[in-house]
C-alpha cells in the first residue's frame, strides 16, 4: 500500500509494515573482472529482489552502455539505468542513438540517468578533449538532451536526474520524472529535507525521489573507507545516507523516511548488495 504521493509525503511515523509506503531498492554496480562476472552479479541482484541495477558514468568504469546492455540480456525484471551520464560529455545526437538502442534491446527497462557531471567531471572532458562550460550552460545542455530524449524516443523514456545546488534542483524539477538529490556523504537529514523542498517548490506536478545510501548498520564499501571515511565518523555526523542500527532499525528508519519525504526508492552500493538483504526482507520492496 503506497500512502504517499511522488514527491509528498506527511509525517507519519512508520508503526505497521503492512500500512509502509511502496518502496523500491535499486543496485549501483559495474562489470569489474569479467562478462561471466557480470552475468552472475546482475542475475544474483535479480533474484534478491532488488528493482534495478545502476550503472556509473566514469573513464574508469566500464561504459554504461554495453553492461547495461548485456545486463538486459540475462534478466526479466531488473531496470537498467545509467548512474549518472554527465550531459556536457554527449552529444544530444549521440546520447539519443544509445538511449534508442538500449531502450529496444531492453524492451523499455531502460531509464535514462543523467546530470551536469561530478565533481571530476571537468578533468574527464579534457582528457576526451571537450570544453568544460559554465553551471548555467550544463544545466542548459542539460535540458536540451531530455528535452531531445523525449522528442526522439518512442516509447517515452524515464529521465531520473542527480541534482545538488538551488539552481540544478530546479532544474531537476522542471525535466526530471525522478530526482535523486546529490549530497555529500557526511550530510544530514536536514539537508535532505532541504533538498526535496526546493524541489517541491519548483514543480506542481508530482516527480518520484531515490535517496542513494553510502552504507548501513555497520557496512560500509571499501573505496569509502580508503578515502579515509569510516562508520564511527558518519554515525557522529548523523549522516543521513547511513542509516545505523540493526537491520529492523535501518528498515523502519527508511520506511519513516519514505512516509515523510515521499522517497519511493533507495540506492545500495553493491559492494553490500548480500548484506542489505534482511533489510530489503524487512522492506518488503518491490519493483
């Protein structure tokens, strides 16, 4: 039973998980060894339940396309969605040739994930030899490539953006069938609920929410703890993409969260896919 609309929410309190709000966890996750690995992980990530399988942008990540690609291949149920192309390193004929072909091969489970590039996005367009523009000409780039998306592709294609910034979330809010806020690790819940306010205010129609959890309980992926991060630290800042606890305590924490704010989907990295198990149990979550 979903009691919240895409983007609203009330401030109920999670009481009874057969009254909790419809919620989908989906799994950023890239090829790494091998296609045979590959294979195995997204089948596996399919038979967990889980909703969708993300896959990053980045020059040091396999491309999205092709593992997207073959991920739709060997699965039935699982959305496919880039996490996140920057648009400032596509060009819109490009980007829509690739989203056509995906969106065939896949039989319409592709979502198009998209945004104005991380924070080393600009050393990546030197290194492919493209100009860095302005914030307010990505965000304008931004727009033209979903705005070309939807003018092009038929059947529709669900555009999901990664925003961060008043400007970015309103844009967001103006193109975007969902919206995933791009918060720093240490950030609090405060600046969630922040976030999902200004995008509230720049939309009168509803747009779906995915909060991206950087880890749980007392799991936290291995790139974050060699950048120098660890659970002890984030605990402290009361980090709200690192929901403590037990695994019945992460799962009402999120369910509370949902019910509140409107978010109808979560990210796990999956790194801790096989940990996050009990909670999604718990979820009860659902493509």
């Amino acid at each position: 039973m979903n009691t919240s609309t895409p983007g609203g929410g009330d401030a109920a309190t999670a009481q009874d998980p057969t009254d909790s709000p419809s919620i989908a966890v989906a799994v950023v996750a890239a090829p790494a060894a091998s296609g045979a690995g590959w294979v195995d992980d997204v089948r596996r990530i399919e038979d967990q339940g889980y909703s969708g399988v993300l896959v990053p942008d980045t020059l040091w990540t396999v491309s999205p396309f092709p593992a997207l690609a073959a991920a739709g291949a060997v699965t039935r149920t699982l959305t496919l969605r880039s996490w996140v192309l920057a648009a400032p390193l596509r060009s819109r004929t490009a980007l829509v040739r690739e989203v056509k072909a995906l969106h065939t091969l896949s039989d319409g489970r592709f979502e198009l994930g998209i945004g104005v590039g991380r924070p080393d996005a600009e050393s990546e367009a030197g290194r492919l030899g493209l100009p860095w523009p302005s914030g307010a000409e990505r965000r304008r780039q931004l727009e033209d490539a979903v705005r070309a998306v939807h003018d092009e592709v038929d059947p529709d294609v669900p555009v999901v953006v990664a925003a961060s910034g008043p400007r970015m979330l309103a844009t967001a809010g103006r193109v975007a069938d969902r919206i995933a806020p791009a918060l720093s690790p240490l950030a609090t819940e405060n600046e969630l609920a922040d976030a999902i306010a200004r995008v509230r205010s720049s939309t009168g129609r509803p747009v779906h929410l995915t909060q991206s959890l950087v880890g749980f309980g007392d799991h936290l992926p291995t790139w974050y703890t060699r950048s120098g991060m660890d659970v002890a630290q984030l605990v402290e800042a009361g980090a709200v993409g690192f929901p403590a606890g037990d695994p019945d305590g992460v799962a009402w924490a999120l369910i509370d969260r949902s019910r509140r704010y409107g978010i109808d989907e979560y990210t796990v990295p999956g790194e801790l896919s096989d940990a996050f198990i009990p909670i999604l149990e718990r979820l009860g979550a659902r493509t």
